[in-house]
C-alpha cells in the first residue's frame, strides 16, 4: 500500500516539478524583475544570476570600497576536483590560507552535487601575501585585490592582500560572486568571465558583542554567531563572559569562579573551549575581545571570598529589594577596599591569558557602578570615614579600583602595552576622565545614544580612542522589554557613525544583550541585523538602506544558507520582485 | 535495554577515574599510563557509541512495540495485537527531536554532572544554595514541581489537589489503557503514543537505569463516554478529570475520565506536566498523587499563521502544532494564500499554486494538508484553512484570460501600490466575472474536503480596497451603477456564501468566519451578514466600537485585538508607507493580560473565544517558533483559564511567571526553540527578579 501511494506521491511531484513555477528574471534599470506575465517569458532563470549580471556592486556584501568591475558574460567553474590553490607567501602562514581555502571550498559545497556539463572552466586560484603575520589586531591591513581572468578553458583568479587576513576577505567576496544556480535541471556554479575589486575597511573594530552571563550559550552557537561575521566581514567578536548573573568561565587557579557561579556544571566554558574557540574565530577573520566587567556586574562567582578566609571580593551580592542597589537582579559589585580581590583579579586574567594567544587587547567592562551600593556597605563606609560623602569620594574609589585592576593585569600579562576597553560611565566623563584613565591605555566605548555626539567630541579632544555602539541603533535587545524600540535592519544601517572621521574612532559593536535570548532565539535576534552594521563598518556608504536593499536580501539568504536563522526581514514576494515593494508616492 | 544501562554507569565511572588519573599525571610522570588509560577510554567511548548508534533505531522502534505490546484493553484484549502504530511521518519526526541527544552523550562523557546548586522550599519558593553535599542535593525541577505552585500551564479552571511528594518512575514501566471502542479508539491510541514519546524526550537518555524506581507499573487509563467524537466542533466537551494515586502492591496509576477525546487528550496533556525528569536523581519522576477537574473558559482557541508573505515549511508547521497541544489550543488557523504567493496545491485548481507559489519546492500538496490535519486531530487541534477573499489575492490568480475565463483578479501587482491595497502587491478578485465564483466553488469543496472541517469555513474578507474596483470597474463593467462600492462587495460575499453552501453539497455551513472590515460594521453588516452563521474576527485596536456592537446586534465573535494578540508586531516598518506598522511588539505580559470582556464588559456568551495571529512578512520559518513561544502560551492561558484580573494591584502575580518559565523549558524539550523569559539567574531563583 505504502509502496503504491509512495510511487504515486513521486510521480505527482515529478509532475508537478517538470510543469513547475519557473520565474525567470530580467535586468531593468539595477533591479532584478520577476516576470510575472502567463506567456512567452524570457530572462535569467535564477534570481542570483539575474543579480550578480544586474547589480552594480555583484551583489557583494558589504560593499567593496574600492574598484568594482565586471563584464557581463558567465562563465561555469568546474567543480569536479578542479579548485585549485596556488600560494605565494611566506611559510608561516601557509597553515592559515589552507585552512582558509579549505573553509572557502565548503561554502561552495552545499547540499546537492553540481550537475553542470557545459562549458566548464577551471578554477585557479592564486593568493600572495608578503606579510608572515598570523594573528590581527587593531593595526593589521586588511585590503585585497582580486582579479578574475578567463581565457580558454581557465579562469584564473589572483589574489593581492598585505596580510593574511585581506586574503581571507578576498576569498569571502569570491565565494559571493561565485553563485550556484540551477538551470535547466542541471546545478551550475557561475561567475562573470572577468572581474577586478579593491576592497579594504573603513574602520579596523567590526565588532559583535554576545553576553554569556545572562543566558548561557552553547559553543556551538557561538560559533554559528563567527560564520555569520565572516560572511559580513566583521572581525571582532566581543565576548561578554561574566556578569551579576553567571560566571561561566573555568578558571584553573579559582575553580570557586565557577563553582559558585555557573548555572551548572555543563553550562561552562573551559580554558580549553576557550582556546578552541579563538582558533575558531582566527581562520574566519575575528578577533575575540573578552570582557571580564567590573567593578560593578559582578556577583555570581564571587561570593567563595568570606569562606576562604579573603574577606568580601563582592558586596551587595543578591541584595534586594534590588532596585535600590543596582540595575538589574541579582545585584553585586567588586569591594574595592580588599586587596584580596585584586589578587583574585590576577589570578583569573592569568587563566585568562593562558586560554587566549592575543593580550593586547582586553576589556574591563566598567560600567553602570551603582554608588547605593557601596555607600550601604559597612566596611566601605568605615574605610571611607574621614572623607566627605560626595560623589567625588566614590569616584576616587572607583578610579583606585580601576587603576589597581589594571595593574592586576599588567602583572598578569607581564607587561603595560596591552589597550584595555571601557564603557563610557560617570568616570568617563570629559571633565574627570583624565584624572583616572590615562589615555595611552584606555579604550572608550561609547554606548550613549545619538543624541551624546558632543560627548564624543570631547573624549576625542582628550585624545581617546573610541568604539562607538549607539544605544538607539545598535543595541539588538532594544524592542522587547520595557519602553525601548526595536530597530529594523535599515535604522541600524543608517546609523552615522560619528561625523568628523577621525582615525581614533576605531569602529563599532552591535551588541546583542542576553537577557531575553539564549541559544534558541539568537540567530534571529542578530541575524540580519548584525550585517547591516557590518557594511555601516567597513563601507561607511553615503547611499541610504533603500539602495542597499536589494543586496542586503541577497545576503540574508546568504546567511540562511550557511546555517544562520537569519530572520527573514520582508515577503519573500518582495526579495523576488526587486523595487515594487518601494514607496511610489 | 537493561545492559546498556549498566554499562553506561560503568563508563562513567571509568571515566572519572580516568580524570584522576589524568591529574595524577600532570603532577608526576607515567606517561605509560595515561596512554593505557587514554587508550581505555577510546575504546570505551567507541564501543558506547558503536552500541548508541546501533541501538538508536531500534529504541525508537522498541518505544513503541512497547506500547503496542503493553496496551491492555480491558473488554476486548485480543485489539492490542491490532493496534494500528503511528504513521511513519510521525516516527521520523521523533527520531530527528531524538538524535541530538547522542551528542549530549559525548559531552557527558567530558563531564559527569556533579550536583552544584540545591534547593530549598522556603515559603513556597525554592531557594538556591550551593551544594556542599552532592549526594542530598536537590534539583530545581525537583524542589518546583513540590513547593506551592502546580506547575500546570494553563492553570486548570476546576479544583487541583497535589500531594507533596513526588514518587521515581522509569517510563518503561508506563502501561496504558482505555476501554473505550468507538471512533476516536485510534485518536486514543495516538494520543498514548504521543504522550509516551513526550515522556521519554523529558529525559537526558532514554537508558536511564530501571532499579530505584518506586513503583511496579504506572497504569495510565483513559474512559471517554462519547467515544465516537472524533472531531472537534464548538460544543465538544473538552472538559476533564485526572486521578492520579497509588494503585495496589506499589502500583501508581492515573485515571482519565472525559466526555470524549478531545477532554481525555488535554487530561494527558496535564498529566504529562506532573512528570519531569530530575537531572541530580537521574530518573523520571511524578506527582505521588493528584487530582485535576478542568475544562476551557472558551470553545474557540486559536493560532492563526500566516503561509504567504513568508513560505513555512511543513516541518515547522507541526512543531507549531506540538506548542499548541502543549498549551491546549485548539484551532490552527491557517491564513495559507495571499497576494504575495498562493503555496496551496489545489487538486481541482492546479493553476493557482503553479503561478502562485514561489517556487516548486514551496508548495503544500494535499498529502501534505491532510497528513498536518491529521496530525493536528492527534493533538486536539482542528485546521481552518482561509483562503482570503476578495482582498488579499494576487499571485496565482492571473491565469484566467489563458484558460478562457477572463481576468480572475484585478488589480494584480498594480502600481503605485499604495493607491490599490495596504501593502505590495496589490491584486482582488473581479467581481464582475461569473467565472470567479465557478472557481470559488471549486476551491471551497477542495478546502472543505483538505481540511476535513464541518462546521467553520474561513472566508477571509478582509481590507478590501474599494479603490481598486473603482478603477476596474469603470472600464470593464457593466455593473458600474454602483453609488456605494459595498454594496457590490456584499454582493459579492452573498454570492461566494451561496457558493460555499453548493460547494458543501448543498448544506449550509453552520459558521462562517470573516474578518472584520467595513462590511461587518453597521450599516452592512446586518444588511449582507445573517447573524445566525456569520462569525466576525475581530482584528481590530480592543478600544475600536467593533465589537460591542457586533455583539449587541447579536453576532459572534472571535477575538484576535491587534493592540494584545498580533505577534508579528514590533519590528518596525518594512515598507515606507502603509498601515500595520503596529509596533511595538506585545510581551507575553500584553498576551496574558487582556482581558476584554472583563475590562469592557462585554457579553461573553457570544464571544467564542481568541485568536493570537502572526502575520509573516518579517520573519519565515527560522524564527517561526520564536515568535510564538512563549507568547502563544501566555494566550493560551488566557482562553483557557481565564484568570481574573486583579483590578486594585494589577500586576502578573509571581506564580504565572514561575509556571509560564517551566512550561517554556517544557516546550524547548519538546524541540521548539521558544524565546528566553529572562536571565536564566531569575529561573534559579524564583521570585528574586520580580
């Protein structure tokens, strides 16, 4: 019985597909059209054939700020073991650009065989490099050129980058002009015969932030959240490790850390998670900042202090009513006054380093320090006694604690070159900033909404350097708690990431906050989104979100197909019939 | 089954002692022995996973020979050997939820769990402490389910009585029962199947060890005194009653007792939420005694998703499904056309999803909707199919003038949009072409046919744009004499009402829902709508005159007030102009705390009942889930229980966060990925983030 209603399934499908909807699309004006009329229809047979010839920009996101140029013929690549590597650089990276090509070639691997017979060339790839660097930071160059080249029965691509990591991002905008596609029942990988890019960031901090305090995530998803920045091209994946809820960091030297403050014994990430991961990210072209956050959201995993004869390392832990100590339950801030907590601090960002390679950069939270909380503690009190109770008072406080804490790392990494990264706060005000954090060390990052531009200004007239995460635009929790409002792909695009450009605003973070996601619900919180900021940060465009519109729907099906829960931002109607979902009046 | 537990402790104990040894090392030399060990261990862990993926399709199929093979009918025992099994579509769905579960094996293999917090009921609330003593430890699963609350999501309407202690089971020891024999026999047997697979996924793996169980057998046993109702209507009886108490010698058994299926399903339903898995313990565990009288405040209790803007897969579609059984919904509507895509494969109207759809493989096949509605049944839920008319069709209806039948639709992707419908693109159906309602009837009867409904037809009728007749109608129709356009679009509801009836052979359909609109307002609405059939949706803000007056000229509504139950709000604008920029998005506080009929004091013995709606054009199927649960449940809540508004405080009281937070945990086991209610802090420490 199965079998018949089997075989008669099969064959009303296999009908259905040979008599199927087949839109074709045509090229009018910049706009890929779905030709919707019932007879002699003509057109590319595939939306991202249509794109790559009918776009300006191939369709590749984010956009190069470079040269783009193309013909606009197509040629099919041979996929049949005939992908081929040639490299021209020095040995010490050789590791890297084979891992990094190995990644390139599972992009082009999706779930079913290239059936494509015609016309087949072969890809060759050539990538040179002249530096041996293997790990980024703020100053590596990431720019690329890459030229495709096709002639007889080879397309040959080279590929110029200063550093292995423009290599990577040349192969990242290859494998998006590189479009598979079906056509006439067989699946075809396509590219244009011809094709010069340049192509290098405005800004050297692309940044993602995760927090995996308020809710856990599983590696895994950490992970998923790296492919997605490697696709945008952003590159550094800040990493929110602890806060007042959780501490889910395996610390070796205080394995107390996570016995009193991980949600439980599974939801940790160990040193060796850790190193995993950081590698992880290296061959996606991101860098992980981890944040330790402190003085204030801290709270669980340091309550071991009194127990072990070290005194309080937190105070105001799980105090309630928690509105009047701190922002969000469960309260609990590091006690400045005990010189143990310091060493816990030392201990910890030892462990810290010896889980991750690159120690130049580090970020020390320090915001949102509730000042009801220590001014309700008896010992602060009584170490204060003597002093006025002003604002100035714990403001000295903090910027000791801020000071101590770094020496703690300095110590830990064993020398004071390292930049370390700061919220802005009270400390950081114009007026007082100076007073605490020196400018050759501290970082600011500026979660102040638009409005707070001015701020900005003076902290750049001080001589900081800035990573600019505007509330209003680039918080990804905004929309689903209390009054704050979601913001829709184009309104993170168009955040103007502050005026007079300056070489010390080193980029931006979109931060996606955990309280109300967890590895369920992530992808789509950050997906798309996190890449309209993503080409906000390395394209910097003077054009609107209207006129990327079109390449970013292409992109976020891009997403969908490496494994994202990108969520879907308009009708898919609208994906297919470019421009008609406009405004006409 | 019972050598793999063994072994599996075995395993673990290796492998702890195997991590001694490792630190052993660290500190000292015997390179040699940690290669032997390390050795150990791979075999070890290749031999388990040999065994793991050997065995993993026979347990799914042992789930259910065991169910099979354990039913005991009282009256007729021989039935048991007959007892159809589920369809295979519904095996491989419990595989795929099953298989993540193996790679949770190789991470426990890394790191046995050792017992860190505690908790204990203090004041009805369950405090966290670290867990000095490993082996007293008491999980939060554990200390919730026995410290004041029910746990029970929705909250049963009738009394609940449960016992404080909680009794350790293994579900190999479930047995189930029913002497019912009419219709719904096979529903029952599903209803077992699904409840027991339901139990198994609460658990960490399904070869847990059987010893330390206190009880010999948990009997679970179903009598229906209307056994032949096999589909759900409006005056079903959903109500039910749940004893659940020690039975003989060590024996626990559970008795269901309902008027029909449908109250004995949601009976399983709550019995499945006083079973949970105990993490420290390592077993299952349930309620020592109960008992349960429950039954709806609403008949009507609805989900409506939206298949056009985005395309949803069927997959998805029944993990939905599995929420709504979950939560005791009970009506899926499916909005499955629009003018953006028409994915529904028509038999008699094969055109429609051959031009309309997206692409060939973004269609639903009538297999497909019957299987869903099957599937659906099995789960208490009916299926409404809406095909919206006359608005809302575009796409898929423009092959008339090639088959001879003049233009179907008018309007069809017509610019500038925003003169011709509310949102891209445009496109209504022609009300001057005869031939439109030829093609209504036969659409109707394939709905009424796909769907299996009998008693509520959904014919949309929402946002017409009398604009676009306008324009149309000047320049084709004869019948532009017209003062008033809605007249023609009452006209045109009559006609396609009287088709409808011809479409189900002659016998008019006792409920006809439509969208409220202009038509359902004063005066058409009494003028074009017979108010002993026609049923108003109400879409519109709770504070609109809508429905009070609908009510007090007699109609019946179904309530779905944009401002509380439209889910898809809250993610801006997608198109620059145009209504339905409904932000912000509802948090399930919003859901759950609308209450119309109280806080308006409308009449509800009109009033069917809600229906929470999420409209797709900014999301597809990734984030279907997420944008239902927990939202959906909090809805649900609300139309089953009901629950009062407390006027003078006015806030969610701290018990429907605890249990709407278990029951979100409750549907992440059974594969949806439902949004976080918080910091999982606030769930480890109930009451602390209030």
């Amino acid at each position: 019985m199965n079998f018949v209603a089997a075989l008669s399934w099969f064959w009303f499908m296999g009908f259905y597909l040979v008599q199927g909807t087949n839109w074709l699309w045509q090229c009018e004006d910049g706009y890929c059209k779905r030709d919707n009329s019932e007879t002699e229809r003509e057109g590319y047979s595939s939306l991202k054939i249509c794109q790559l010839m009918c776009s300006n920009y191939l369709n590749i996101w984010p956009l190069p700020t470079g040269i783009i140029r193309s013909s606009k013929e197509l040629i099919n690549i041979n996929t049949r073991n005939s992908i081929f590597f040639y490299y021209n650089a020095p040995t010490e990276t050789l590791h890297f650009l084979k891992e990094i090509s190995k990644y390139f070639e599972n992009q082009l691997k999706n779930k079913e065989p290239y059936s494509c017979d015609e016309n087949l060339y072969t890809l060759k790839i050539f990538l040179s490099t002249d530096s041996a660097q293997i790990t980024s930071n703020l100053r590596t160059n990431e720019s690329y050129t890459l030229k495709l080249n096709s002639s007889g029965n080879e397309a040959n691509v080279h590929i110029k980058a200063p550093t292995v990591f423009g290599v990577r991002h040349s192969l990242e905008t290859l494998s998006q002009i590189l479009v598979s596609h079906v056509e006439d029942g067989s699946k075809c990988l396509s590219t244009l015969s011809s094709i010069r890019i340049a192509d290098e960031p405005k800004y050297p901090h692309r940044g993602l932030l995760i927090d995996t305090a308020r809710n856990y995530l599983s590696i895994g998803v950490i992970k998923r959240q790296i492919d997605g920045m490697a696709a945008s091209k952003l590159n550094v994946l800040h990493w929110h490790l602890t806060d007042s809820q959780s501490f889910p960091f395996v610390s070796t030297r205080l394995p107390n850390m996570t016995r009193y403050g991980a949600y439980s014994p599974t939801k940790v990430y160990t040193p060796e998670d850790v190193r995993k991961l950081i590698e992880y990210a290296e061959y996606r072209g991101v860098r992980v900042l981890v944040e330790i956050d402190g003085p204030s959201h801290a709270g669980m995993g340091w309550q071991w202090g009194p127990g072990a004869g070290l005194g309080n390392l937190a105070v105001c832990v799980n105090r309630q009513p928690w509105r009047s100590y701190c922002v969000q339950p469960p309260c609990g801030q590091f006690n400045p006054i005990n010189e143990n907590l310091y060493r816990a601090l030392g201990d910890l960002y030892s462990d810290i380093r010896d889980a991750t390679n690159d120690w130049r950069m580090f970020h020390l939270g320090g915001d949102e320090v509730s000042i009801s909380c220590w001014n309700s503690t008896p010992e602060i009190l009584e170490y204060l006694k003597g002093q006025p109770l002003t604002e100035k008072t714990y403001l000295d406080l903090w910027g000791r604690f801020q000071r101590k804490n770094l020496q703690a790392y300095d110590t830990a990494v064993g020398h004071k070159s390292s930049m370390v990264v700061v919220w802005t706060s009270h400390l950081t005000q114009p007026e007082v900033i100076q007073e605490y954090l020196p400018n050759d060390r501290y970082v600011i990052q500026s979660w102040e909404p638009e409005s707070e531009n001015e701020l900005l200004t003076n902290l750049l007239k001080l001589g900081y350097k800035l990573i600019v995460s505007t509330k209003d635009r680039w918080y990804l929790d905004h929309g689903f708690w209390g009054t704050t409002k979601y913001y829709k792909w184009k309104t993170v695009y168009e955040n103007p990431i502050y005026t007079p450009y300056t070489s010390a605003i080193l980029g931006g973070e979109v931060c996606m906050w955990g309280e109300l996601v967890d590895d369920s619900n992530i992808d789509g919180r950050v997906w798309p989104r996190a890449a309209a900021a993503a080409e906000r940060m390395w394209s910097n465009p003077a054009t609107s979100a209207e006129y990327a519109q079109t390449r970013f729907f292409a992109h976020r099906e891009r997403l969908v197909e490496r494994g994202i829960k990108a969520e879907g931002v308009i009708p898919r109607w609208c994906a297919e019939n470019e421009g008609e979902c406009q405004t006409y009046m | 089954m019972m050598f793999f537990g063994r072994s599996w402790i075995e395993f673990e104990e290796l492998e702890e002692r195997g991590r001694c040894g490792r630190i052993r090392m660290k500190q000292g030399e015997l390179r040699r022995a940690l290669l032997l060990i390390t050795l150990l261990c791979a075999f070890l862990f290749f031999y388990l996973y040999w065994q793991q993926s050997n065995k993993y399709i026979p347990a799914a199929i042992y789930r259910f020979s065991h169910i099979t093979t354990n039913y005991k009918y009282n009256n007729h025992p021989h039935i048991s050997q007959s007892a159809t099994p589920p369809p295979s579509r519904y095996l491989e769905y419990h595989l795929i939820e099953a298989s993540p579960k193996q790679s949770q094996i190789s991470v426990r293999c890394r790191k046995p769990i050792q017992p860190q917090w505690t908790w204990d009921c203090v004041n009805k609330r369950c405090e966290r402490r670290y867990a000095d003593d490993p082996l007293k430890a008491t999980s939060l699963a554990t200390c919730g389910m026995l410290c004041g609350s029910t746990q029970l999501w929705p909250q049963p309407t009738g009394p609940v009585t449960m016992a404080s202690k909680a009794l350790r089971f293994h579900h190999r020891q479930l047995a189930f029962e029913s002497a019912s024999l009419g219709a719904s026999r096979s529903l029952i047997d599903e209803a077992f199947a699904v409840f027991n697979s339901n139990v198994i996924g609460l658990t960490e793996a399904p070869d847990y060890p059987i010893e330390g169980s206190d009880v010999s057998e948990f009997t679970v046993n179903i009598a229906v005194s209307n056994a032949d109702v096999v589909k759900l209507k409006l005056k079903t009886d959903e109500s039910y009653s749940l004893v659940l108490k020690a039975s003989g010698k060590d024996g626990l058994r559970a008795d269901i007792t309902a008027k029909t299926f449908f109250g004995a399903r949601g009976a399983l339903e709550t019995l499945s939420q006083l079973i949970w898995w105990d993490p420290y313990d390592r077993t299952l565990k349930v309620i020592k005694a109960a008992t349960v009288r429950d039954k709806p405040a609403f008949p009507y209790r609805g989900l409506m998703v939206d298949t056009s803007r985005n395309f949803m897969s069927i997959d998805s579609l029944k993990r939905m499904l599995v929420g709504m059984a979950a939560n005791k919904l009970n009506a899926f509507h499916w909005h499955i056309s629009d003018s953006q895509s028409f994915p529904l494969i028509v038999p008699s109207l094969p055109l429609l999803a051959k031009t309309g759809s997206y692409a060939p493989d973004m269609t639903y096949s009538p297999d497909e909707v019957r299987d869903l509605v099957h599937f659906a049944r099995v789960r208490g839920v009916r299926v409404i199919l809406e095909v919206d008319t006359p608005a809302h069709v575009g796409n898929g209806w423009s092959w008339g003038p090639t088959e001879g039948l003049g233009e179907l639709a008018v309007c069809v992707n017509e610019r500038p949009w925003s003169l011709y419908c509310g949102e891209p693109p445009c496109g209504q159906l022609n009300p001057d072409n005869p031939h439109v309602y030829d093609v209504l009837q036969k659409l109707y009867g394939d709905l009424i046919e796909l769907s299996g409904e009998t008693e509520l037809f959904h014919m949309g009728g929402d946002e017409v744009n009398l604009e676009c007749w306008s324009q149309h109608l000047q320049r084709t129709s004869a019948a532009y004499n017209y003062t008033d356009l809605h007249e023609l679009w009452g006209e045109f509801t009559v006609k396609a009402l009287q088709r409808l009836t011809a479409a189900n052979g002659g016998k008019r359909f006792p409920h006809v829902i439509l969208w409220s609109s202009k038509l359902t307002k004063r005066p058409y609405v009494n003028k074009y709508l017979d108010k002993t059939r026609v049923v108003v949706q109400n879409w519109g803000g709770s504070q609109w005159t809508d429905t009070p007056e609908l009510l007090s000229d007699g109609y019946k509504v179904i309530i779905s007030h944009v401002d509380a139950w439209y889910l898809d709000c809250g993610f801006g604008r997608w198109r620059e102009t145009g209504e339905a920029a409904c932000d912000p998005y509802r948090p399930w506080q919003t859901a759950y705390q609308h209450r119309p009929w109280q806080l308006q004091r409308l009449d509800k013995r009109l009033i069917l009942g809600g229906e929470a709606c999420l409209w797709s054009e900014q999301f597809d199927e990734g984030s279907l889930d997420a944008r239902l649960w927990p939202r959906a449940a909090a809805f649900a809540e609300r139309v089953w229980s009901d629950p009062r508004l407390d006027a003078a405080a006015y806030g969610i009281q701290e018990d429907v966060y605890t249990r709407l937070n278990t029951q979100r945990n409750r549907l992440v086991k059974r594969g949806l990925s439902a949004e976080a209610l918080w910091p999982e802090w606030c769930s480890q420490n109930p009451g602390m983030c209030l």
